[in-house]
C-alpha cells in the first residue's frame, strides 16, 4: 500500500498550510489489518498503540475562538483585526444582505494571504463572523481584542479570542530539508495496549480521534503502511506485545514527487 493524505490534508497544503503546521501537536495511532481505501474512511483493524512524546498521557490542544458581528444595509468593512493587526487584507463591499456580506469578509480573511493564523466562518446568520486560531497555537491567541473598522456598516459585540488549550504529550516535527520534513528531538513512543500485528498507522492532529469516517472532509490525515520494508513505516518486528514498549527512533515524511 501507499501513503494516502486526507482530503483535508490536500486542501490545506493546496492553500495556506505546510505539512510541519498542519501537523502541529499530533499523534500517530498504529493499527493491525490493512489500511483503508482513503484516508478520510474510518479507521480498519484493531488498534494497538498510540504514539505520543515519550509515551506520555495526550491532552489534545484546543483551538481558541473569538467572534464579531456587523450589521447594516450598505457600505463596507474596512478591517478586521486581531490583536491590532488586520486580518482582512482590504475592504469588502456591502453585497445582497448582512448575511452573504458576513460570508464574503470571512471568504477574504481566509483568502488573504498574509494572514497565517487564523480561519474565518460564518453560519450565514446575524451576520456574526467567527474567527478561529490555526492548530499549534494553543492558549497563546487567549485574550487577543478582536475589532473592525468600517464605513456605514456597524459592527459590534466583539468577543475576544479564548477557550486555547495547550497539547501536552503530542508530537512536532523540526525543520524540513532537501524535500524531508523529520521528527523534533523529541521520544516518539508508546506502550502497545492491544497485541497483534502492525499492519499500518494513521498520523492525525490531536483535535480528533481519527477513527470516524470524515464525511465531512475536514481532519487532515497521513496513512501510510507498515512492513519490515519498503513501506511507509518499517519496522524490525511486524509483532508488538501487549504492554511493550513501542518507538520510533527516525521519523522523515516526504511526499510523491513527479
């Protein structure tokens, strides 16, 4: 078998993401069987360890959130900012209705490329425009002021970015070198929980359990197989004991070049 990225993997790294950011605060999750079809189908086999920094117990980092909400019949939002510094990257003009003007500023703050850190939505309603931080960044957006200029528009009831939880126990990689993207200095490892045969493993962000089908195309996924060669992940020992120590002492992801 191949590796195979998620839909969402392609997506982001198509956009405005690299695979290092993109797999910020992640786990590897190692299975028995063969793998699926997709990396967006749910999870085959039995799984048997959960690879995290030096075994440890895995808090999965959450995301902060912060919000506001315009309002009106006619003119243009300016700015929006975070932290005093404009995500937008240029005016946006009054179209239609608050609503699909409130879809049209998110659509320009996630379309801009120099904002990095943050992912606007909006649910089409109230004009209130979400802004959610990017993985990785955990509790550091907390308290960020988030506010907007505008021309006729009004905006308002500002919310604050909060809620960012720092992962604890997840894996990083370091710096990316002639087309390798390899593991920090951190212990890659777990303890296998269940005994079997390693078959192939699932590299996921510690947001999701990566067991589910992702119908709706939204959790950025490696899989990749696992042999005692020329797979995705080699090891001396197809067989892992219940209890036993499981480690990946070299890490070095690449992806297919034409």
């Amino acid at each position: 078998m191949t590796a195979k990225l998620s839909t969402a993997l392609v997506t982001k790294l198509m956009d405005t993401g690299s695979f290092k950011d993109i797999f910020a605060n992640s786990v590897i999750d190692v299975y028995s069987g063969t793998q699926p079809a997709s990396a967006d189908a749910a999870a085959t086999g039995t799984l048997l360890c959960t690879v995290t920094k030096a075994s440890g117990a895995l808090t999965a980092e959450t995301k902060a959130v912060g919000s506001l909400t315009i309002a009106g019949a006619s003119g243009s939002v300016d700015t929006v900012t975070v932290n005093g510094i404009d995500i937008l990257g240029g005016s946006v003009a009054f179209v239609t209705d608050i609503n699909a003007t409130a879809t049209a500023v998110a659509n320009q703050i996630n379309n801009n490329p120099k904002n990095t850190q943050f992912v606007a939505s909006t649910t089409g309603a109230s004009g209130v425009i979400t802004i959610t931080a990017v993985n990785g960044l955990g509790t550091l957006p907390n308290t960020w002021a988030v506010s907007g200029t505008y021309t006729t528009i009004t905006g308002g009831t500002y919310v604050a970015m909060t809620g960012g939880v720092n992962a604890v126990n997840a894996l990083n990689f370091g710096n990316a070198a002639a087309g390798v993207l390899s593991k920090n200095g951190d212990t890659w490892s777990g303890v296998v929980g269940t005994g079997g045969t390693a078959g192939w493993f699932r590299l996921r962000t510690s947001q999701e359990a990566g067991t589910a089908v992702d119908s709706a195309l939204i959790h950025p996924r490696f899989d990749g197989a696992i042999s005692t060669n020329g797979a995705q992940m080699n090891l001396g020992s197809l067989t892992l004991t219940l209890g036993a120590p499981f480690i990946i002492p070299v890490a070095a992801f690449t992806l297919p070049m034409a």
